[in-house]
C-alpha cells in the first residue's frame, strides 16, 4: 500500500470535500501522522475551525506563492521527521529500559543502579551543554553500562564478600562482554564506548585496555564518574553508602589518578550547585 509522506488538498473536490479526505486519513493507523495541508480559497471561520477540529497541519489561503508553499511543505515534513525519531527512540528506549532491569535483577546488591546512573548521567550532560543527539545515545550507555555482567555467575555478582582475585578476573571480562553484545545491534552499538571503556582509569591502572588520560574515550572517562559517585553514596548489603560530601571528596582526592581532572572538576562543581543529586 502507497503511504505518503505528506498531503496537499484543496476543500472544494469532486465525489469527496477535503474535509472527508482529511477524516479519512485520520481514521486510518499510518494516516494518523501524515501531515496534511489544506490549500483554500475560502477564508470563512467554519471552515478553518473545522480543518484543525479534524487534524489539519496547515491551512493556506488562496493565492499564495511558491514559497510560502514551499516553507509549509519543508516545516510539516520536519516536523514529522522528528516525531518519528522520537517514536523510534522511544520504542528503542522501553527495550533498552527492559533488558537493563533484567540484567539488574541478577545483581541483588545494586537495587536502582542503573536508573540512578541514568538520571545522573544525563543531568551531568545538560550540565556540559551536551547536544540531544548525543544525549540520546548516552542514555542508551548509561542504561547499558553494564550489561556484561549477564556473563558473570551469579556466586560473583552476589557475593556478600570481596572477591577473590580469580572472582575479579571474571568481574573484570564484563566491559568486553558488554561491547560485544551492543556490535550487532545497529540502533545500540553507538552507546559501546560508555559500556567499553567506563573502568578505565586516568592513571591507566583501570581495565580492561590499561588505558591512559585522553586515550580513554570521553565516554568511558565521563560515566566513570557517574559510576562511582553512585556506587560509592548508594547502600549495599555488606556496607552502608556514603554521605555525598564524603563521596565528594573521594572523587576530589583522585583527579588525576582515577579520574579526568577536568572533566571531574566539572561534575563536582555540578553537584555542589545541585544538592538533589
């Protein structure tokens, strides 16, 4: 079936008015988002009431010139280009939100981790002046960061105990696991470096590449940030969380050696300005 991607009607039309098409169109599921332009010489109240009462997009009184056609066609398709993205995205994200519950249901001792990063995440970015679209796929990452641990037993992940250095070895394999899983997904393989590389330390101490300062990705070095911060102010079975300001000077103490002393000092001075994160 043909589905266009935008209709131009006048409301004066043989066998069918334009305000019948336009109901039409409506009623139909692929129609619902089709924009639709009416073209008219009749400038009556009734009528133009009617048109947005049933949908309409636009209304254009008769004469009009090329371009004022020409600039309602180009604003409606936009217009509906960002719709569908944001309906893909949106299906996308209820996925992503899923797999990461399920993922997270496996690890008892981080009840909340995830969404936590996420909302943090995503305050620090606006912070930053981080642009949407790159907003959107950090939110996918955060959301994901962990999704290596799907490999990790079980004993592991739950052990009321610190691991052994055997244990660690497999805690450790997660960021790879991760990134390998997000390759053949199109839609989430731009997320891999928050997933890849947010273990990796400034000092190149970190895993799993021993990277050093700038060679990490800007990803890995911000949610590496995020990370801790939330894991060491959140409750966990075996401790109780820290205060923030304690959490705060943690991170202060290892700028430079942990963490991206820029990037850190910008995500510190975030949440002194903000005492809800």
């Amino acid at each position: 079936m043909f589905h266009p991607d935008l209709i131009l009607s006048d409301i004066m039309m043989p066998n069918m008015d334009g305000f019948e098409l336009l109901e039409a169109v409506r009623q139909m599921e692929e129609g619902m988002l089709v924009p639709f332009i009416f073209m008219s010489a009749r400038t009556e109240r009734y009528d133009t009431s009617n048109a947005r009462r049933l949908g309409a997009d636009d209304y254009l009184f008769k004469p009009f010139s090329a371009e004022e056609l020409l600039t309602a066609v180009e604003a409606r398709l936009r217009r509906r280009e960002q719709i569908s993205l944001f309906s893909t995205r949106e299906a996308h994200l209820q996925t992503v939100v899923m797999l990461a519950s399920a993922i997270e249901e496996r690890d008892v001792t981080t009840s909340g981790h995830v969404d936590r990063v996420r909302t943090l995440a995503l305050a620090f970015a606006d912070y930053l002046g981080w642009s949407p679209e790159i907003k959107m796929i950090l939110e996918i990452g955060a959301l994901l960061h962990d999704i290596g641990k799907i490999v990790v037993p079980e004993h592991i992940l739950n052990k009321p105990a610190p691991l052994t250095d055997e244990e660690m070895e497999v805690m450790k394999r997660h960021p790879m696991s991760g990134a390998r899983i997000l390759k053949g997904v199109s839609h989430l393989a731009p997320a891999a470096p928050y997933i890849l590389y947010h273990h990796e330390r400034w000092d190149g101490r970190g895993y799993p590449f021993g990277l050093k300062g700038d060679e990490i990705p800007i990803e890995g070095r911000f949610l590496a940030l995020v990370d801790a911060y939330d894991a060491m102010t959140s409750d966990r079975p075996y401790r109780r969380g820290l205060p923030r300001e304690r959490a705060m000077q943690i991170i202060r103490e290892n700028l430079g050696t942990q963490f991206d002393p820029d990037l850190g000092e910008r995500f510190l001075n975030m949440l002194a300005e903000s005492a809800q994160l």
